[in-house]
C-alpha cells in the first residue's frame, strides 16, 4: 500500500483579516439599527439584518479560522481543517433564513408602504457603503482561500451592493417621496442573498457528503493512470475533500505479479502519485496495490 500524506499539514492564518472585517461589521450593524429606527426604513433595516448574519458568519469563520490552526493528532488526523466547511455551511443557513424574512417583509411594505426618512437613510447608507468596502478590501488580500474565506468575502459584497441600494432608494423617496422604494430595494436584497447562498450551501454540503470534487475529472484519472506501465486495472477510487483546498484520493491499483519480485513498486508508486499531484493538482492520496490474481478475493469490490 502506498500513502501520501503528512500530519504536518500546514494552514494558512487567516484570523486577523476576519478580526478586522468583524470589528467592521458590528459597527455598521449598529449604525444601520440605529439609522433605521430614527428613518423608519425597512431598506435600512433589512441591511442591517444581513449585517447581523455577516457578524454571525464573520465570528464562525473567525473561530473556524482558529480551529483550523491546530495541529493533526492520532485522534484527528486531519486536525480540525473541516471545521471551515462547517462554518461556510452555517453562514449560509443563517443567509436563507435572513433573506427569506427580507423577502417576505418587503412584499408586505409594498402592500402599505410607510413614510420614510429618507436624508437620515441616505447618510446611513453611505457609511454602510464606506465600511463594506474597507471590509472587502481587507478580505481580498486573503491568500489560499477556502470556503470559509469565501463565504466573508461574499456576505461583504452583498453588504456593499445592498446599502448601494439602500442609498439609491433614498435618493428616490428624496426627489420623488416614492416611499415604495425602500420596499422595492429590500426585495432586491434578498434576491441578492438567496442564489449566492444556495450555491454556497452547496457546495459546503458536497464536501461534508464526500461528493467527488469538482475539478476532478474521475474518468481522466482512470485514463492517466491506466497508461502508466505494469498498471492493468484500477477499482474502488475514491475521491473527496477534507476542506476546500485539501482533496484527497484513495484506489486500488491492480498490477503485474512481476512488480511484486523485481522491485518496481516504489518506482509505480511515486508515478502515480506525481501523475496525480501534476494533473490534478491532488497532493494526497492512498493506492493500495494488488496482483492480478488477488481479484477472486475481493468481496466489496465496486468501481
């Protein structure tokens, strides 16, 4: 049997970036709440309410960023680095639900629009806009993202295109007292959050289902490893993700009975895993060979 992988795995230190967009989002969520109360905008509102899942999600990526840090141990050999996965997939939960309420809410104000304040929305909107954006600026310069990282960096950006819309509104209650809008815009916010969290619940949910990654082609793995020589068959692969950036692969690799005499062995093994890390960009993974004739005792044997 062949394993590639090291419990010295080594994870990328994303926490102060997540601490400072954190620091961020609490200060916008509290601007946003009192803003909302004094204008009485449910625009205003509904962003802050986005704002809040932001500073649920960014205190979970920031723990999991934490979690992620610490070392493999024999109980838990790939240490905590799915705790990442987890954390994506609880912001986005938390993601539906808030843009599901926006949703509805904004249907109803529609029905019986109230008076808006709408100077008071604007100013509030535009300091919302100026903190989202030094939020993204500081999570665009995170390096080795995963789905933790990108998960902040999208609540971010819909914050910024959602008090762009809150600041549009406002401009259009101000100049036409179409109070309408601020309905309208809390709309266009939750349309703004839902797809992207679907797709993000997704695919959290694809790595905690151990789905085959989505750059890996398991048909092209079969191909290039079934060129290799003395390889005649291969059965029983396995490919998943550990966390975003850690895909890892497991087969049986059925060879000539002469590699089991003549030493070419390691010589196969280090081709099949360089073939893996060059073409698949998959640096861990575990070949168990077997002879031609070990096939007759195979029991669980699928492809």
């Amino acid at each position: 049997m062949g394993d590639h992988h090291d419990l010295g795995l080594t994870t990328p230190d994303h926490r102060r970036p997540l601490a400072a967009a954190l620091a961020i989002a609490v200060a916008i969520l509290a601007a946003e709440v009192i803003g909302a109360v004094i204008s009485g905008s449910l625009a205003l509102l509904a962003d802050a309410g986005h704002m809040l899942t932001d500073v649920a999600g960014l205190s979970l990526a920031l723990f999991a960023s934490s979690l992620s840090l610490r070392s493999a141990t024999p109980e838990r050999t790939w240490g905590y680095r799915r705790a990442e996965v987890l954390a994506a997939a609880a912001q986005a939960a938390l993601l539906l639900a808030v843009g599901a309420f926006i949703l509805l809410s904004g249907f109803r104000r529609l029905l019986s629009p109230p008076h808006v304040e709408s100077g008071v929305m604007f100013a509030f909107a535009l300091l919302a806009i100026l903190g989202n954006a030094i939020s993204i600026g500081i999570l665009a310069r995170i390096q080795g993202s995963n789905l933790n990282t990108r998960a902040a960096r999208l609540e971010a950006f819909s914050d910024l295109l959602g008090a762009l819309a809150v600041l549009v509104a406002s401009v259009l209650i101000s100049a036409f007292a179409w109070d309408r809008a601020d309905g309208i815009v809390s709309i266009g916010i939750a349309l703004l959050i839902l797809p992207r969290t679907i797709r993000l619940l997704r695919e959290s949910a694809d790595v905690l289902l151990e789905a085959t990654p989505r750059n890996i082609d398991l048909a092209d793995v079969r191909s290039h490893i079934l060129a290799l020589p003395q390889v005649i068959s291969m059965h029983d692969v396995h490919a998943t993700q550990v966390a975003t950036d850690l895909p890892v692969l497991t087969a049986h690799i059925v060879v000539e009975d002469s590699c089991f005499v003549d030493g070419q062995l390691p010589r196969l093994l280090d081709d099949l895993q360089a073939c893996l890390a060059d073409h698949f960009d998959v640096e861990h993974s575990t070949f168990q060979f077997e002879p031609l004739r070990h096939l007759e005792h195979e029991t669980a044997r699928h492809e």
